[in-house]
C-alpha cells in the first residue's frame, strides 16, 4: 500500500540500520538504507561471499479463493493458472494501452493462494489494480504490504548460512521456489528469488519478525564476511545482471516487448487479459526502440537520461549507468532503435560537452558461473 | 579534523600554498558525502580559470559533482593518476589525493576561502 502522507514509511529494521551508520535515502515512500560501508564494498561482497538487504519496502499482496488463478491470469500478462505449487515466475502488470504499470514476481503459495511481491512505489497502485480488475471473481485480495518484511541474502555463500537456521530444505527449494517455514525460529516463506545476479534468498516474514532474522543472518554470516548491503549497491549489482528497474528501464510508455522482456507476454494463451489487444498491435508492428547494454569505450560514465547519438542523430536514452565494479568498465542500459541494436554497434553518448563512444553488448553484463 | 593550515572554500575544496602554486583538493568531508569514487574529469593544463570556474567533475557510483577551482590562475598540473586511481580522493584526500596545481597571483582569493576552524564550523552545521 502506498503511503498517504508525504512523511516517509519506516521498516521494522530501522534502528537497525541506524546502528550500523547507515545513510538513509527516500525511496518509494519508505526511509531504506543507501549504504553501509560503502557502495564498492557491499557489492564486492555480495560477489564474492553474500549480503544481507533489508527489503521491506516492497508491496505484499496476496490472492486468495477459487478463482484467484484465473482472476490473476486476467490481470497479468503472464499465466499465473499454469504455475505450479511452490513456484515463482516474473510477470508485469500492464495498462489497456500495453504500458508497464509495474513489474512483479508472483509466487503460488497453495492451488488458490498467491503471493504477489510488487515495487514499493507501485504497489498502491497494483493494490487497485488488482481489486478492480479481480470485482467480480471468487477472490479476496489481501495488502499486506505495512504489515510484512521481507530480508534477502544474496550472494554464493547464502545457502550456507541460511540452511542452519531453517527447516525448509534448501538443496530441494530450486531457483524460483517457494516453501513456507521457520528462520530463526519465526514463522517464514523462504523463496529462491533475487534481484543480483547471485544464487539467493528472500525471506517473507511478518514485520515483528524482521529484526530475528536480520539479526540471525548477519551473526550466522559474520565470520565469513557477509555484510549489510544498501540499495546502492543493490542497483548496481541489479544493473550488472543487465535486470530492469521500474522508472529507469520500465514504465508506462514502455511495453514489455521494448523492454526485451516479451516472453513474460503470453499471447499464445487463450483467454482475455488487460492490455492484450494492445499487446497483440505491439507485437505485430514490432518495437520501436529495444533496450541494449552499453559498454563506454572512452572516458566518462553514462547516467540515467543521458542521450546516445548515432553520427549526430539523437537516436536514444540511457535509462541506466554506473561504473561496473565487477567489469571495471562504464557500463549502461538504454533504449536505440531496432536498427542499432546489434551487438558490436557503435554508438556515442552525450556526457557533458562530449560525446563518448559506446558499444552495443548483450545483456546481462554480468552472469555467476554455475 | 582538517588540517590547520590549508584554506577551505565553501563546496569543500582545499587549498595549500605551496612556493606560489595553489595545490588544490577536495576535503574528506566531500569523499565522505559523495561515497565510493570512481571517475575524475580534470581539466587540460595551461588552462586559466577564474576563482569558483567549474574545472572538472567528480563521481561517486551514485553521484555526479562538479570540481570548482577555489582560486584564480593558470592549471599547471593535474594529478594523472586519479584516472587510474580515482579512490585516491578518498583514501588520501588530503595527500596522494590532490587534484590541481594552479598558479595563482591574486592574494584576494585566500583571503576570500575559510580557514581550517570556519571550515570545520560549516561541515558541523551541514
């Protein structure tokens, strides 16, 4: 649920990381922490050992009742119907029109029972979203988002210091399962899902269980080098791993298919769902510009809103960039044209009074080795 | 605790009179609030500036911020090896951390910046 008031949410970690010289920011409506030791650091950490976020700003929404799968298959793109028990897919939730009103993991919880993770800026707006277009069905839509906590360790080392302190069995939870059970002894859903690239781990509990498990975690890991980590470097590590973040890469003037994310659009599904006619013209025309992966190849680092040229056309937007703390190299997402697309294009982006050349890579920049 | 005898311009750039060239940095204060540094733009050398000209840029992962030359006079070295070495600025701000060497004439333009306590008073207050 969206905050109503101006005054930024607090999460059940709050001391938390105030304790730890936190550098608090505003993001979606909630205080979250920007960083601890430092951006490089926590990210460096996450790469080699394993992190510990708090994300609790994130919408909870869960569906429930006879019909809540066909119901959510009329409100997502994807086909929540087809999901078995104990798994995750990633879905967006469009407009009529196609455009993007926010992207989502949905979790099947029980055959009539789903779990909806949405951004915390967006999760207001999913919340009506998914009340109105459910009117109607043979489902209850729970908001949960105030009430829950969610604590995520990511990183190669995070099943290792998340299995002693849980009876769900890890070794059998594969990449996007689900399974409900105790960490640190308080009642939890434990999904193999994350937003770094790294094997991981994100932890659903009720907010008065936030800090047991933070804690739990971050005492489990101390000894091998797990930190606290913010969202800075919960954006770069997203970035390397070439994943989108709503407002940047993702929007409501963007369609999944300029995204490159049309597989999350089931058309081939039978069935009504909202933004379908116009997903069906958008698929058929084909997109107007695509997201690629920039690489810098001269001095600089290409930010959001920065604008990419192509022999002294204005032919795009960098939605994203950073400097790579993994590549050591400017990295960047942006949207061009289909026809510059290509892997290997060079294109420039205009940084200051220069315009720095770039080339066109495949996403992700960044992939773990299995 | 800034060192006592540089003087401090108002967006936390520090300069050290050193044989009539102005050595120029950015506090610790700066390094601290801009974060991990990973980019430095500097400006060509032989270039003149005026007190408070933006002259390059500097970048945190998060942040983009402008480099201003805290006096008047002609850029006469660059640290070359920020480029390569950009966390420098904030390891060693006050030393292997220096940004510019410019010839300044103008004694007005020292007389203008704080000095280490007004500078210290400012960062208490920010």
């Amino acid at each position: 649920m969206a905050p109503d008031t101006d005054t930024p949410l607090t999460t059940p970690l709050e001391d938390r990381h105030r304790a730890l010289g936190a550098r608090m920011v505003e993001f979606g409506g909630w205080m979250m922490p920007l960083q601890y030791g430092g951006i490089l650091e926590e990210h460096r950490a996450v790469r080699a050992r394993a992190g510990v976020f708090d994300l609790s700003h994130m919408g909870e929404l869960y569906v429930e009742g006879a019909d809540a799968a066909s119901g959510l298959a009329y409100a997502v793109t994807t086909d929540p119907v087809s999901l078995k028990v104990g798994r995750a897919h990633y879905s967006m939730i469009c407009f009529p029109d196609g455009g993007i009103l926010d992207d989502l993991i949905i979790y099947r919880l029980a055959e009539e029972r789903f779990l909806i993770v949405a951004n915390a800026g967006n999760s207001g707006a999913v919340s009506d979203a998914l009340a109105q277009r459910l009117t109607g069905r043979d489902a209850v839509l729970d908001d949960r988002s105030l009430e829950t906590a969610m604590v995520a360790i990511q990183g190669p080392l995070a099943a290792g210091v998340l299995a002693p302190l849980t009876d769900v069995a890890l070794d059998q939870l594969r990449y996007y399962g689900i399974a409900e059970g105790h960490v640190a002894g308080a009642q939890a859903l434990v999904a193999r899902t994350g937003y770094t690239g790294e094997d991981g781990f994100e932890v659903i509990v009720d907010g008065s269980s936030a800090v047991t498990i933070w804690d739990a975690l971050l005492d489990a890991g101390r000894s091998s080098g797990v930190v606290p980590a913010g969202l800075g470097a919960r954006d770069t590590l997203r970035l390397e791993a070439g994943m989108p973040l709503y407002g940047n890469e993702l929007g409501p003037r963007t369609t999944p298919y300029q995204a490159g994310l049309g597989r999350v659009v089931k058309l081939e599904r039978t069935g009504d769902f909202v933004g379908r006619a116009a997903l069906e013209k958008a698929h058929a025309d084909g997109p107007r510009e695509l997201l690629v992966g920039l690489i810098l190849r001269g001095r600089g680092i290409a930010r959001h809103g920065y604008e990419v040229f192509a022999e002294d056309r204005r032919v795009g937007v960098v939605t994203s960039g950073t400097m790579s703390p993994t590549l050591g190299d400017a990295i960047a997402m942006a949207y061009v044209p289909p026809s510059l697309a290509e892997p290997g294009t060079i294109v420039s982006v205009q940084i200051r009074d220069q315009r720095v050349p770039a080339e066109v890579v495949p996403l992700p920049f960044y992939r773990r080795q299995a | 605790m800034v060192p006592k005898d540089l003087h401090y311009s108002k967006e936390h750039e520090w300069v050290r009179i050193e044989g009539g060239v102005a050595i120029v940095g950015i506090t610790d204060f700066a390094a601290e609030q801009l974060g991990d540094i990973v980019f430095v733009e500097l400006p060509d050398i032989g270039r003149t500036v005026a007190q408070g000209e933006p002259v390059g840029v500097i970048e945190s992962v998060k942040a983009v911020s402008d480099l201003f030359c805290p006096v008047a006079g002609d850029i006469v070295e660059v640290n070359g090896e920020l480029a390569g070495r950009p966390e420098l600025l904030n390891t060693d701000p006050f030393g292997s951390g220096w940004l510019l060497r410019v010839t300044t004439s103008d004694k007005g333009d020292i007389d203008r910046l704080l000095d280490a306590a007004a500078y210290e008073a400012l960062t208490a207050t920010a």
